[in-house]
C-alpha cells in the first residue's frame, strides 16, 4: 500500500537549491513585466495617429521658390471680362481635408484673407462670419462656380457649398495641386468674387513647416 504524503514534512533545501529556485523565481518574475511592459507599449502605440512624413527636401524647396518668383498665369478672358478692382494672390498647396469628399471646404489662411482680401470688403457689404456671403468663383477655364465664403470654427475662412463639384470638375489633387486664389470686384454687379486657377508640381507629400514657411513667407 503507498504510503499517504499528506501532513509529510517538505524537504529542507540546501543553500544551492535555494539561491537556484530564487534565480528562476527572479528570471519569471522580470519575464512577466517585460511581458506586460511590451503589452501595455503596443496599446499605446495603436491608440496613436500615424506619423505623417512630410516632404522636406531641397528639391521641392527649390522648385517652388521658382514657382511663386514667376508672376501668376494669365486669366482667362471670362474672367478678365468682369475684372474689377482685385487683391494679391493667395497661394496655397492642396491638403488631404481640401479633397475629402466629406468635408466640402477649401481652408485659407485667416491672416492671409485678412491681409489680401477683407480690404475689399465695404460697410454695404455682408461681413465674413458663421453665415458667410456668396461668392462667384471663377475656375481656370472662366466658368464660374457659386460658392459660400464664410468662417469655420469661428478662425478659419473657408470656401465651401460648392467646391467638392470644383475638386471634380478640375480633377484636383491632394499635396500636387497649388493653388492660386485671387479676389475682385465684379466690374459690372460690383459683388465680391474669387478667380481659383492651379499649377501641378511633382510633389507627393505635404510640405514641412519649415519649406511652408519659406515659399509662403510672404503670404502672412
């Protein structure tokens, strides 16, 4: 009959089993929190947004240096046609929330409409704010387009009901489009207008700040 090994004594180690069970005690213990470390890092990581790689080269610096240098295209003859009294350009590259089917918004620069385009504004005019006033906006071939340019999140002029039918008219594309964006009075009705043409450049990526900073300098 086997002998019962309940209630039995356990066995005294010896010092050398002792210090080896605590080595493999301390071995599964550093195990388990690295583990845990590299478990709790991977949420993290999946819970942030992807790093976006922004095009900081010399070449595209470079390029469009050369590009804001040279004076801007001439407009077709629709829009010389009303051409009234008009403001500086404003240039600007196309971002991905400019082409988003769902946004339907053209973003500009406050302190580029501030310093270009309010002063066409007159008193008898409707201000730009959370309503906006209507706009023709003439596109590169003179067809104009009616849009609303108003302010967005209370800091952001835009240009929207109605620019996703512009993305699509001119197949405009995200980080290769530029645009050039000019406001005027209509020679005739007097209204405030927009003339929108675009260069494509062989640029694929969203510029840095530091190349932004640079080709628009003179925009802000």
């Amino acid at each position: 009959m086997a002998t019962s090994t309940i209630g039995a004594k356990r066995k005294r180690l010896t010092p050398e089993e002792e210090k080896k069970r605590r080595e493999q005690d301390e071995v599964v213990t550093a195990a388990f929190a690295l583990s845990h470390f590299m478990f709790l890092r991977d949420r993290i990581q999946a819970g942030k947004k992807k790093t976006i790689i922004k095009d900081d080269t010399e070449e595209t610096l470079d390029l469009l240096l050369r590009w804001t240098s040279d004076p801007p295209k001439n407009l077709p003859e629709a829009t010389t046609a009303v051409l009234g009294r008009c403001s500086k350009p404003i240039r600007k590259q196309l971002t991905m929330s400019d082409v988003k089917g769902d946004q339907n918004r053209l973003m500009l620069s406050k302190a580029q409409v501030d310093k270009n385009f309010m002063p066409l504004f007159e008193e008898s005019d409707t201000q730009l704010g959370k309503e906006g006033t209507k706009v023709s906006v003439y596109g590169p071939d003179g067809k104009a387009h009616e849009m609303m340019f108003k302010m967005w999140n209370e800091k952001t002029p835009v240009l929207m009901s109605g620019w996703n039918t512009f993305v699509k008219e001119y197949k405009l594309s995200m980080y290769c489009d530029f645009l050039t964006v000019l406001m005027f009075r209509h020679k005739v009705t007097r209204e405030i207008c927009v003339a929108i043409d675009f260069t494509r450049h062989p640029v694929a990526r969203q510029l840095s700040e530091r190349i932004s900073k640079i080709v628009f300098k003179g925009e802000d």
